[in-house]
C-alpha cells in the first residue's frame, strides 16, 4: 500500500490508470453548483469529499492537473479524462469527486455552495420518470454490453 496506512475508502479514474485511497474519513462532503464546477464536471453539478492531504495518498498514476482560477487547480486522468479533484492551491485538503470512489454510496452530502447558479430543475429530480439500466437496454441488449472501465476496487 502506501505510507498512509490502512485504507479507509478507495477510487479512481475509469481506465485504472489512477487510483488513490484514504487512511482517514473525509472531512465533509458538498455538492457545488458554481459555474466552474458545472464546467469542470460536464454535469449540473459536481459532488465533492474534502480530505485531508496528510490522509490521502494516489496509489496509481499521477494526475494531470489545470489550473482552473488564480487560487486553484483540478486534476483529471490524462489517458480517459476522468475528472477527479479540486485544490485549493494554498489549502491543506484535497476535494475528490465522490463519483470516482469505490464506493460513492458511503459518501453522502451534507451541504452545497455555488447556489447563484445552481439549475432550477435541479431540486425535481428525484420524481422525475426512471429505469434500471436492464429496463432501459433490455436484457439481451445489456449482455452484449462489455465495460472497459476499472472495475470498483483494485
């Protein structure tokens, strides 16, 4: 493993080029709706663990990295281009994407920031119509199907 010890949560980009892992839980963890943020993740929003640097490690690979504003950079997969994180260059923490863990089911919000440019059909989510994705492809369609992406663990 690493000098960080034994880890407590997992991740990744999608092609496993990098991977990273955790010996602490993340101080908190926010949704952003700025527009950098909507930019920076190509979604509506981005979704984010803060850690501490001394408690998170890359355990795989080395991160590209673009210098978004003058206080901070985000780092990304440079082979698939996964998104991964946000710097502030000055701080002590690193923010991953929660949808790059292992396990972005343990890593739930408790507040958001951004909120001038948060989307108004944001908050309808949840009743809007919805499928598995074997409903939507279908059974047979969905056993064609093979991911090239890094499985959820190493």
């Amino acid at each position: 493993m690493t000098a960080i010890g034994r880890p407590v949560l997992t991740g990744g980009c999608q092609c496993g080029a990098l991977r990273f892992a955790l010996s602490a839980a993340p101080l908190r963890v926010t949704l952003c709706h700025c527009r950098m943020c909507q930019k920076a993740s190509g979604a509506p929003f981005a979704s984010f663990a803060e850690i501490a640097k001394d408690s998170f490690a890359w355990t795989r690979g080395k991160p590209a990295s673009f210098r978004s504003s003058s206080i901070a950079e985000r780092d990304f997969c440079k082979a698939c281009g996964t998104p991964l994180s946000y710097r502030r260059i000055d701080g002590n923490s690193i923010e991953i994407m929660t949808g790059t863990f292992d396990r972005p089911d343990r890593l739930v919000p408790t507040s958001q920031f951004g909120t001038e440019s948060r989307l108004g059909w944001v908050g309808t989510i949840a009743a809007l119509p919805s499928k598995t994705t074997k409903q939507n492809y279908g059974p047979e369609k969905l056993a064609e199907v093979f991911s090239y992406q890094q499985p959820d663990h190493d």
